[in-house]
C-alpha cells in the first residue's frame, strides 16, 4: 500500500485513516443547501417557487468557487484535524437552520457558505488521498477516480432526497447528512492526532473586497437567469438593477486583481489559449447535460412519472460516469490514438443519446426506454470533463492553477448550468406556446378527430353522472390538457432535434481540432488545485 502523510494517531493503521477520509467525504458530496430532489414537496409544503430551490442550489456551487482561491492560506495556519472539525460543525449548523427556517431568502444565504465551507473539505480530501489513488501523482489517473466518486454523489443525493421526501418530509435531507457528518466528526476525534500551530488568521493576505466583488457578481448572475422567466425578465426592478451591476461589478474585479500586488485571482490563465478552449467546451458539456431538464418534462408531464421515479433516473447515469473513467484512465495511460478521437467520441455520445431521445420520446415510450440514453450522457459527460480537465492545465504555470480551478468552477459549475437550464426552459416554454397556438387553429368542431376525441370525453363525463354543462366543462378542460401535452411534446422534440444538429457539428468537427501537435499528450501531474 503507498504510503500516505494522513494526520494519524501514533497507533492508528493507514487503512483505517483511509476510511476515515471517505466517512467524511460520504456526506460531503450529498451535502447542499437546497436539494432539486425534493423540488415538488418543498414547493407544496412551503408554498415557494421552483427556482428558490434552484437558486440555493446554484448558490452552493458559487460559494465553492468564492472559497478555493483562499484555501491555502487558511491551510496555512490550521491543522487538518482543527479546520475538518471546524467546517463539519459549522455545516451542520447551518443544514439545521436549512431544515427549520422556512424563509428562502435565508436558505440561499446558507447555501452559499455551506458550499463555501464543502470547499475546504474537499480539497483536504483531495490532498489527502491523491496518492492513494495515483502513487505517481498523474492527473488523469487521480481524474478518473475522483470525478465518478463526486459526481455519482451528486446523483445519489437526488434520487435519496426524492425518496426520504416522498415517504417522510423534505427535512429528512438534511438531518441525513447531518447524521453523517456527526458520524463523520467522531472518526475525527477518534483517528486523528492532535496538533497546536499557531493561530494567527492572515486577514491582510484574503482579499475580502475581491471576494464580496464576485460573489455579488456571480449571484446576481445566477438570480437573473433563475428567475429570468418568473419575473418577466426586465419587467422586474431587480433584474434590472442586477443586469446593470454586472459590467461594473466585474470591471471592478478585474481592475482590483490587475493592481492588486498579490491578486485574489491571476486573471492569465484566460491569455491561454488551451485554458479558453478548455473553458468553452466545458460550458458546451454543460450545456448539453442541461438537457436533462426536458427529460423530466417529458416523465412529469406526458407520461406521469412520480418524483421519486424521475429522480431515479438520475442513478443511470452513474455507470456511464464509470465507464467514462475507465476509458480516459487507459486513454491517457496508453497514449496511442490523439486527443481530439477522446474528444469526438464524447461528443457522439451525446449524438446518440439525442438521436434516441427524439426518435424514441412519444405518449406511449415506456420509463426504461430512457436507461440507454442517460448512460450514454454520463458516459460522455465524464469523458469530456476528465479530458478538459487535464488538457487545460497543460502549460500552465503551477502558480496559476488555483486561478485555474476558481475559473474552472464558475463557468462549469455555476454559470454553465444556471444559463443553460433558463435557456432551455425559456426555450420550451416559447415553443410549447407556439404549438399550442398552431394546433388550437385546427382543432375545430369540423376536425373529424378533434370532433371524435370532444365526444368521447363528452360521453365519458355523462357516464359518470355529471349534467350536460359540467360534462361539456369537462370535456373542453380534457382537450386543452391533451392540446398542452401535445404542443409539450412537439416543443421538447424540437428542442432536441436542435441540439442534436449542433451536437453532431461538435462531434465531427472536434475530429479535425489539432489539440496537440503530436500523438502522445504531456503527464501532468497533480497538484492543491485538483476540482
């Protein structure tokens, strides 16, 4: 076994400091400030909208990329053992606040420092246990580890959230994960050793004027596109104000960390052209993960899945994430096919998993149809974030990699998702209003089939001794629902049809990208950056 630098009691094996490291890492991964899982009964219980789920949600991430630049030096003047402690603790506090407080302006609050703090644990596990995974320190190995552990988390969260809310109430969620963490904080106590450092908190050295700057910025971003279709987009003061602030706001940061002697952030990552390429086909990744979204449209609304089922889902794409791994460990190890093969071979994934969904999505598809498909999103997904992960850090200074991963993780992981779903769902909503106007303009009493399914209804209704002006109710209500499923469901093959255009133009293309100049791709090794 390699031989790892865990912070162990004298007399504790390696092995167990291992699971250790995993029984902290277990909840973190789950852990959020608000859960997409439990969407519905949070909405019905509370009475809140959708995208106050959803803000907290993205809040989280924006609060893990505010962190990661200040890791180090908060690293710097605390012992694993005090900061772990630290964070769990105070993570458990504010997922009890997430549990009681039914003011969603709170939540999104504690949201983003929940994801704040699961940054530093995070990357201690990561420092911990890199070379567990990858004795030589190698990248891609590492990758192809961590990035199926973290993800599968993320799905595996969804899919309990939905159940424990189904069957029990939405706060089960978070007195889960803070079971875990409690349990987490005892094999902390208990395994590792304790240390005294000198406690001298570097307030001149953390940039607090640059971090306030982009997280207004990146919250506000997240608010506009979150609420965009709620609020009537510029109708709302807010959005307004916001849209308004942004430019300054980010003017403001750049010009801080250009004159700044030691910046928050280096801003010359983004002079690299391997760094911006990297960037742009994440954010494509992200994009055409996104389309998750009209799958859960179509389980709701055409053939009825319940919460739980449609969360469920989400667990398919689990083997695709290992699957994915699989191939770029052996890939980067192997070193005998170029780059830009990995990467079109991703992107076909995508194009199959589009072409099954539009040819295969009708009334009558059945839940499983849709297995193959998500796989092949996890399969690419993961292939493609393991590839850029490592490509874009290729001739980057080492002193740049944590600009790199504060980067890496705005535009992945908040950015990317927060405009890509509001792309989408605006998009859908804007075609489900266009079909329902094209097949309303046809749908007279002169139409044979329209006529015949109005009758039937009509009849139906008689049947089941409603009076004749109750059933005609009735019956015009059962056509408007079959009109709105109808248009629904032309919208949502549109929508696909149009991604699976610009996928299969990616996919072709990115055959042809020279990426690297030669066959074999640099090793490049791990580092304090690792996202």
């Amino acid at each position: 076994m390699v031989k790892l630098n865990l912070p162990l009691r004298p007399w504790v094996p390696q092995w167990l400091g291992i699971v250790t490291m995993f029984v902290l890492m277990f909840p973190i991964i789950m852990l959020n400030g608000t859960y997409t899982g439990s969407m519905l009964e949070v909405s019905s219980t509370l009475g809140i909208l959708s995208e106050d789920i959803t803000m907290g949600y993205y809040a989280a991430a924006a609060g893990m990329a505010v962190a990661y630049p200040i890791i180090p030096k908060i690293r710097a003047i605390a012992t694993p053992k005090t900061m772990l402690l630290t964070d769990l603790i105070l993570q458990i506090f504010l997922s009890y606040i997430c549990a009681q407080v039914g003011n969603m302006d709170i939540t999104i609050i504690c949201s983003f420092f929940i994801g704040f703090l699961k940054a530093f644990i995070m990357l201690e596990f990561i420092i911990q246990v890199r070379p567990f995974f990858s004795p030589k320190n190698v990248r891609s190995e590492f990758y192809a580890y961590f990035y199926p552990i973290v993800f599968s988390g993320g799905q595996i969260s969804m899919a309990l959230t939905a159940q424990l809310a189904y069957y029990y109430q939405w706060q089960y969620m978070y007195y889960f994960t803070i079971l875990l963490m409690l349990i987490a904080i005892i094999f902390i106590l208990l395994f590792f050793r304790y240390a005294k450092r000198p406690m001298r908190i570097p307030y001149k050295e953390i940039d607090g004027r640059s971090m306030f700057i982009i997280a207004a910025t990146l919250l506000f971003s997240i608010y506009i596109f979150t609420y965009g279709k709620t609020l009537d987009w510029f109708s709302s003061p807010k959005i307004r104000i916001y849209t308004i602030a942004i430019p300054i706001l980010i003017y403001l940061f750049i010009h801080r960390q250009r004159t700044q002697e030691k910046p928050y952030v280096s801003l010359k990552p983004l002079h690299h052209h391997k760094s911006i390429i990297g960037y742009t086909f994440m954010v494509l990744v992200m994009f055409f993960s996104a389309s998750s979204s009209l799958i859960t449209n179509y389980l709701n609304s055409i053939i009825r899945v319940d919460s739980v089922h449609a969360n469920s889902l989400s667990l398919v794409l689990i083997p695709g994430f290992i699957v994915g791994a699989i191939i770029c460990f052996w890939w980067f190890r192997w070193q005998r096919w170029r780059f830009r093969y990995l990467i079109s071979g991703g992107m076909f994934c995508y194009v199959i998993y589009l072409v099954i969904l539009y040819f295969g999505i009708t009334p009558y598809s059945t839940y499983e149809m849709l297995y193959f498909p998500v796989f092949l999103r996890g399969l690419g997904m993961m292939t493609l974030f393991i590839a850029f992960g490592v490509y874009v850090v290729e001739d980057l200074d080492p002193k740049l990699m944590l600009s790199n991963a504060f980067f890496l993780i705005s535009l992945r992981s908040v950015l990317a998702p927060a405009i890509s779903a509001s792309f989408f769902s605006n998009l859908l909503y804007y075609l489900q209003i266009k079909g329902m106007n094209t097949l309303s303009e046809h749908m007279t009493i002169t139409n044979p089939l329209a006529s015949s399914h109005y009758a039937q209804a009509m009849n139906s209704a008689l049947a089941q001794g409603h009076g004749y002006d109750e059933a005609s109710q009735l019956a015009a209500n059962n056509f408007y629902s079959t009109l709105q499923q109808q248009s629904l469901l032309l919208g949502i093959k549109t929508v696909i049809g149009y991604l699976l255009i610009a996928a299969l133009v990616i996919a072709v293309v990115s055959a042809f990208i020279p990426f690297h100049k030669t066959l074999k791709v640099a090793v490049v090794k791990t580092g304090d950056d690792m996202v």
